[in-house]
C-alpha cells in the first residue's frame, strides 16, 4: 500500500513518528479509512515484523500470511 498516497487522502491517516529507521504512519479515530484499508495495513505491518523474526520465532509465513490465493 502507498502510504504517502493514503496520508493525502485520508485525513484520519498522518505520518508517524519514527523508530528504527524504519517509517511509521498513525490512523487515528475517525470516517475516513474504511475497515478494508484498516485491516489491509494493519496485516501489512503484522508481516512486516514476522518476517524480521528468525524463522524459527515465526508463528505464520511472513509471505503468505492474510493474502488471498
């Protein structure tokens, strides 16, 4: 998902605060995100750090975990 995009649309979506080099956005509370795109980035950002885990950690496959086959 393109965050930058979604921060420019969404007025409920702003850029987050960073940590570890790595870049976060914060949703806030609010009717401008649909649950859909919540819960899109929401599993996004879930497989982003499974997939930092060593495999052995791993409690789902970071590559297939929430998409649709």
């Amino acid at each position: 998902m393109d965050e930058e995009a979604l921060q420019k649309t969404a007025a409920d979506c702003a850029e987050g605060l960073p940590g570890a080099g790595l870049e976060w956005i914060t949703l806030e509370g609010g009717n401008t995100l649909d649950e859909k795109v919540v819960r899109e980035l929401v599993t996004d950002s879930y497989r982003l750090v499974v997939g930092r885990l060593p495999k052995s950690r791993q409690p789902v496959d970071p590559h297939t975990y929430g998409r649709l086959v």
